[in-house]
C-alpha cells in the first residue's frame, strides 16, 4: 500500500511533507555496465507542510552479528513524531534453524514500555510461521508480507507498514526486536529498515555496497522429517512416512522410506530437491538411524553412481553420524538429489532408509 513493487515497478506513496523545496536523486551502484534507463513519476502538491506535520524520514541499520543479550535496535531517536513501517531481513548462522525468529518486538514510547509483542512472527503478522502453505515463502499484502523463508539457508524477512496503528511519541522512541526465544542468545545477521515522521529526522545514511551483502552458508542442512521437497519415489512397493522414536534421552525425527523389490526402473529410491546459494561442487552427506531393517544407500547423479554405498544395517537402532556419499557439481538454486536403496546387508530384515537429514557442505 505504501512501498513495493509491482512488475518492473518500484513505488513508494508514503507522503513527504517539505517546507520550500524537495530534491528526489536515485543513485546506481553499479561499478560497471550500460547506462540504466529509468521512467519516473513525482506526485505533488502546492501545499505547504502545516506546522505540526513532522517530515518523513529511513533509516537502515545493521548488526553482525547481533549481541548475546541485547536486542537489535530497529530505531532510537528524542523528540516528537511517529514510527509508520518497519522491514527486517535476518540471516543466521545455522543452517535449519530459523529460532531467532522467536524474538519479541518492544516498544518504548516516551520513556514507558508501551508495546511488548509475543515473537517476530506475530509482528509481521505471520504466526505459525515453517508450516507449509503459510510463512514459508514470499507473501505479499498491503501492510504485511513475508520477503522470504529459507530454513535451510537460516534467512527469512518480513515487512510491516503502519497506517491505524502508527506508533507516536512527544519525547522520545526505542524500537527493538531480540533475536532467540529467550535471552537474546542466538547470534544473527539483522537488517533493518524503519519508515517514521520526526520534526527533525536528519540526514540517512549507507555503508558501501560491498558491506551490505548477505554472506552465504558452505554447509546447507535439509531435514528430512519436515518440509524437504520430495520430487518422486517409486510407483509400487516404497512407502514414505514421517516419524519420530526416542534414542535413549533424545527424541530423534526422521523421514522413514522403505523401499520393495526393483521394479521396472531400478532399485527403489529417494528423489529430492536441494537449494543450494551459489553454484559449485558440493560434498553429499546424509545423517540417518542404523538398524536391523536398513538397506545400502547410495548416491547417483544422472544415472552414474557419484559415490560408494553406505551400509545402514546395525543390531540395535543408533544415529548415524554425518556418512559421506559423493561429491557433485549444483547450480545455484534447486537441484534434484538421487539417493537409491541398492542392496542390503545379508542380516537386514528390509531395504529402509531413515533419513534424518541431508547436508550439502561446498568444496570449491
């Protein structure tokens, strides 16, 4: 409603009351490349800004990492005005793991707590957020919406925009958000942006562009047991099913495959997405339960083995630890991974997988 985009086109409607003059620049960062053509329309009027309207002001703030213990601070300033939009984009420093999204907003308004949320999911109105057709990916609403969620990368974001519930002070403003359920105690890579009036917001600032960039993980977890994208698996004789057992004090999650006979096609098989940031080779690894009714898993990229079989089978069930499986080149993006169920141990009862999570670490 007051900033995005809408094709090829960039807006922003938020009102910028000036007293005598008003000069609008944008500013390519480009080092190099043909020149940017850009269409621009300026919307305004002869009336002048009354004298109790505050001037519309940004302000872009990073911390990497944030601290253990103390908030990220979105916006801190001493006079009157009002806070009207607020986006955030958070990267961590785990991959599967999005927990610091657990974190409350907190406003304070001219020296007194005045609003006390209950997680960054709910300030972005996108509770229940890692639930399939939910928040976990790109949403868009006029005064909400979700930039992204990428649990495998640690990244998601979102955007607020204050119309009714614009924040207002006549002293002074603290605006924050932690980054853990509790404690501020997950170190994170917070971006933030606030959009507010103030009598005198002063003059914005950037660091260079080389330091505003999102460093991307080597290593990229995909959890099996939750919302890994599954491609196909075989027609007859495999069943895929989600599970959980407790390993002595640990409750372990894990997707379960047991795969049949060879059918027409080959040996049953798990065919899966994987996103991966940047392209390169990456080593393939999987964590999974040993047991009496695991099978010998093995690696294959267009059809030609990328690795030697791994032997699941164990007496009594157990975590796996990190098993190696091969070394493939990705493109950024998706890619499908194939593991197949080629065989078994001569004393296992079955040909099962159960996959607790697959890891793509980048070589080179």
């Amino acid at each position: 409603m007051f900033v995005g985009t809408n094709a090829r086109e960039a807006y922003c409607y938020y009102p910028m009351p000036f007293d005598r003059s008003a000069k609008v620049e944008l500013v390519s960062e480009q080092t190099g490349g043909p020149a940017v053509d850009v269409d621009v329309e300026v919307a305004y009027t002869d009336v002048p800004r009354r004298a109790n309207e505050g001037r519309f002001g940004a302000v872009w703030r990073r911390e990497n990492p944030t601290r253990v213990g103390v908030p990220f601070t979105f916006f801190e300033a001493q006079g009157r005005g009002h806070l009207v939009g607020f986006v955030l984009q958070s990267q961590g420093f785990e991959s599967g793991k999005t927990l610091f999204f657990e974190g409350d907003d907190v406003t304070w308004l001219d020296g007194r707590l005045a609003v006390h949320g209950t997680g960054s999911e709910d300030f972005f109105n996108g509770g229940w957020y890692d639930v399939p057709d939910r928040w976990e990916k790109r949403l868009s609403f006029p005064l909400s919406g979700c930039l992204g969620y990428q649990k495998h990368l640690g990244r998601t974001g979102g955007y607020r925009l204050l119309l009714g519930d614009a924040y207002s002070f006549r002293e002074s403003v603290l605006q924050t958000i932690e980054h853990g359920g509790t404690g501020n105690d997950i170190p994170t890579d917070y971006a933030g942006v606030t959009y507010f009036y103030h009598e005198a917001p002063g003059q914005a600032s950037l660091p260079p562009v080389g330091e505003r960039g999102v460093v991307d993980l080597d290593e990229v977890i995909f959890p099996a047991w939750w919302q890994i994208p599954i491609r196909a698996f075989p027609f007859e004789g495999t069943t895929l099913t989600r599970k959980l057992t407790r390993l002595g004090s640990d409750e372990v999650r894990f997707l379960s495959v047991r795969g049949g006979a060879p059918d027409w096609v080959g040996p049953p098989y798990l065919y899966v997405t994987c996103h991966v940031p940047v392209a390169g080779r990456y080593g393939i690894a999987i964590e999974a339960l040993r047991g009496p009714e695991q099978g010998r898993v093995q690696l294959f990229q267009d059809e030609v083995p990328a690795g030697e079989p791994a032997d699941l089978y164990a007496e009594t069930p157990a975590r796996s630890g990190q098993i190696p499986l091969g070394t493939v080149a990705l493109e950024a993006g998706d890619n499908p991974v194939m593991l197949k169920l080629v065989g078994k141990h001569e004393q296992s009862s079955g040909r099962g997988l159960d996959l607790i999570q697959i890891l793509c670490r980048r070589t080179e």
